[in-house]
C-alpha cells in the first residue's frame, strides 16, 4: 500500500492506494468521530462491495442509504433523500458519512457531509478510476442544476481516501477511459514525465495491468494533491485542473448528462482547448497532434456529437471560471504547461467552436 498525503493543517488527510483495502478497519476507523455510520452507495455498486465494507466496520451502527445510478440523479432532489434518511434514523452530529461509489456518489455524499448539522466527517471510497484519480480528492462536493452542472456545492474535504484499485476489476473498459482522460490532463496541464510515461504505457492501462494502474493512480493523486494545496478553494492555480472542462461540461449538460460520460466529455474538450492554444500560436501543432494521439490510443472521442453552437455558447457563460463577465479558459503553452486566462480573442474561441460545433 502507497500513503500520500493532502496537507492542508488542520484538515489534512491521508490517501490510501493499494489492492484489498476495502473496508479496510484499520485505515477507515482513524477518521471515524462517533457511532453512526451512513454508507451512500448507489444500486450498481452496492451488490458489488457494500457487504465488504460493512464487514470492515461492524463495530458501528452502519446504514446503507442506495441511490439511482446515474449523472441524473446528481440533483438537489435526490441530495434530500440523504438529509431524509440521516434525519429520519435519527443521525446526530457525531455521525460519519462514506461515499462508496464513482464521482457522483463522492460528490454528493460529500455534499451531504457539509450540510448536514453544518458539517459531519465524510470518508471517501472510490470505485471508478475517474474517482480514484480525481474527484475523490480536493474537496469539490455539489450537485448539478438544469442550468449547469456542479453549480451548487461546497469546498469540504473528506477525512480519508482510501483506493481499493480491486474493485477496477468490475469496471467496464469505457469507464476505464473515461478514468484515463483525468489521468492524462495532469500530463497535460503539469507533469510532462507522466505525459510520456503514458504514451508508452497507455496499452498495459488498457489492459488493466495491475503496476500500471497503480503507477497511474499515485502519479494523478501526487499532482492533485499538489495543486490542492497550493490553492483549496481554486483563488488561480487549482483552475488548471479543470483543463476542457468548460467546453466539456457544456456539452455534457447540452446531452443532459446522457450518452457522453464525463471523460469523454473532458476529452473532446482537452483537444479543443489544444486547438485554441494552437490558434493563439502558444502551442506547437506537434504538441496538439501528441495529445490527439494519446487520447485516441486511450480509445477517447476528440469531437464532440453534433451539438447547436448557440447553446454551446449560452452554457459556456455559465461556467464557474466566469469572472465579471469574462470566460476564463484553461489553455496551453506546451505539454506540461497550462494558463488561466481570460485573453484569448473573441475571434479566435469563436473560429474553435465553429469547427466543433453546429451553426
Ligand atoms: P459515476 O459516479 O457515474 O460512475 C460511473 C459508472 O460506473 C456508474 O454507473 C457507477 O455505478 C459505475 N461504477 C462505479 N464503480 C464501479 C465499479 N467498481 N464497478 C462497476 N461499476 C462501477 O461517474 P464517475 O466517472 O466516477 O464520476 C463522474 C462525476 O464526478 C461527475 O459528476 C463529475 O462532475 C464528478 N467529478 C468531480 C470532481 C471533483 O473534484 N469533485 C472531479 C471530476 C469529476
Ligand atoms: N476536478 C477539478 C478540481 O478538483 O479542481
């Protein structure tokens, strides 16, 4: 087992990586303040690994609260359900929360976690790569709103992460690149090594080599953490982690969260950012033409489904790196070197849309 950790003072916390951690007691009862233990899983996850988990903590007063599967359900409504089962079983202050599950769970348990009684401990499990290399850590919790995705939330972060890399097994391969194109944007955005090492070894992560994984898994984890802290509540630098995901999110909320997953949304959007950057002569094609080759190698989309511009656009205002009427984009100067920045000519972010999207 591989310990990192997120140095942030008093809300510092570990990240476990290793194979057999789930429900580990040793690594999850450190992090656990009273009695009451609510596990929020989802009805995918749950047959798979909840009896494991309850297992590790049979000590507690455990209840399992089971959502909908799906980026749908990531909304104020079904957050309630949480607060219901919490205040309806009687959960006081000193009660625990843990996430068991992808993104969605992660996000929305930890949200749960900061409302709560204004704020109860939450521990992170997660089970898909996307979630053990990204959202897991760093504290981003919220839900979406038809008006954009992950527009209510909080900053809170969870006590202990603990990746059990096993339950990758169970993932299917689509979700597993969806995982890499995360992995891929800390090449991208700082870590040029891991750029490489990932042009040589995208073929053993496809085929779920155990070391590979776990190489990959811990050199994400590092950067995250990195970034984390330096900036927690994202004041400049943590915005370099959200490299395509303005364009990515507009067309995951233009798709109303169905067809596309999030990596491959964040994908489409990596590749468009690289053609702005390109456009702006800040990047060389052959940078471009390396980052398109690894994220198809990574078996990810580089154009997004016919989607309206209009809308597009309209989506694009909304995002959260807007600042006083003015879209931030996350753009780059090489591999390895992302900016934040407002100035990139109209002209030019609306000559990369017209190639991506529909008139
Ligand atoms: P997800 O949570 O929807 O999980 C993907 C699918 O895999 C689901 O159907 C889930 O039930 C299933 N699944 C999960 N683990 C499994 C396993 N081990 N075996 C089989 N099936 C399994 O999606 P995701 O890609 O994990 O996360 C995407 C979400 O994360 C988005 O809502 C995105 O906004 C959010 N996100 C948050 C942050 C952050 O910093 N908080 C960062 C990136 C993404
Ligand atoms: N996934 C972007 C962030 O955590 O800041």
């Amino acid at each position: 087992m591989k310990t990192l950790q997120v140095d942030l003072g008093a809300r510092s916390y570990p990240i476990h990586i290793g194979r057999r951690l789930l429900g580990s007691e040793p690594l999850l009862s450190p992090h656990i303040v009273g009695p009451q233990v609510m596990i929020v899983s989802n009805e995918t996850i749950a047959p798979l690994y909840l009896d494991k988990v309850l297992a590790g903590l049979g000590k507690y007063q455990c209840h399992a609260h089971v959502l909908p599967d799906g980026e749908q359900y990531k909304t104020l409504d079904v957050l309630k359900t949480i607060f219901d089962e919490l205040l309806g079983r009687r959960f006081d202050r000193t009660a625990t929360l843990v996430a068991l599950g992808g993104g969605v769970i992660g996000d929305m348990t930890g949200f749960a976690a900061a409302c709560f009684q204004r704020g109860v401990p939450f521990l992170q499990i997660p089970t898909t790569l996307l979630a053990q290399v990204d959202s897991s850590v760093g504290g981003k919790t919220g839900v979406n709103h038809p008006l954009g995705k992950n527009m209510i939330g909080a900053f809170y972060q969870p006590r202990c992460v603990v990746i059990d890399t096993d339950t990758l097994s169970t993932l299917d391969d689509r979700q597993l690149r969806a995982g890499l194109a995360e992995v891929i944007k800390y090449g991208i955005i700082r870590d040029p090594a891991l750029f490489t090492w990932l042009e040589h070894n995208i073929g053993s992560l496809l085929a779920r080599d155990a070391s590979a994984l776990a190489h990959a898994i811990e050199q994400s984890c590092r950067n995250k953490a990195e970034v984390v802290v330096l900036d927690e509540r994202e004041g400049g630098l943590r915005a370099i982690l959200n490299l395509g995901h303005t364009f990515g999110h507009a067309i995951e909320t233009a798709m109303d969260y169905q067809g596309w997953l999030h990596g491959e949304a964040v994908a489409a959007g990596m590749y468009m950012a690289a053609d702005l950057s390109v456009r702006l002569g800040w990047l060389a094609a052959s940078d471009q033409k390396r980052i398109a080759a690894l994220l198809e190698k990574a078996g990810l989309p580089l154009v997004p489904p016919p989607l309206p511009r209009d809308r597009i656009i309209e989506l694009m205002a909304v995002d959260k790196k807007v600042q006083q009427g003015r879209l931030r984009l996350v753009l780059l100067k090489g591999i390895g070197e992302a900016v934040v920045t407002a100035d990139y000519g109209a002209d030019h972010l609306r000559a990369t849309l017209a190639t991506y999207f529909e008139a």
